[in-house]
C-alpha cells in the first residue's frame, strides 16, 4: 500500500474511517455484475483456467465445452 495512502488512513478520525467503509460496501464493483455468471461456470467447469474465465467473459468462444 502506498505511503500516501496509509497517511491518510492514520489520519482519519474513527468516524470519518467508519464513513469510508460504509461507502465502499455501497460502490459498486466492475465485475459484480457477473459474480453469478463466474459462480457457476467455474462450478460447472472446475478445470479452466482463469484465462478461459476472462474469454467467457469477454464473449469469446469457450474451449472448456
């Protein structure tokens, strides 16, 4: 973790932390959307590769099936 970044932690009050994790429970994630997509290919295709994941994901066709 940069430097800068812990600074900033240190300094915050236990309010203004409990404030922060509050708003990043809230934001939403890039890949949150396929969380369930992910799930269930990896449990119905156990053996790929995270590389074959990110091809699912990216709409290229599959080489586990």
């Amino acid at each position: 973790m940069d430097r800068v970044t812990v600074r900033k932690f240190f300094r915050m009050t236990d309010d203004e932390f409990s404030a922060f994790l509050a708003l990043q429970n809230r934001r939403l994630r890039k890949l949150q959307p396929y969380e369930q997509f992910v799930k269930n290919r990896v449990t119905d295709y156990p053996d790929c590769s995270a590389t074959q994941v990110e091809d699912w994901l990216k709409g290229a066709p599959d080489s586990c099936t």
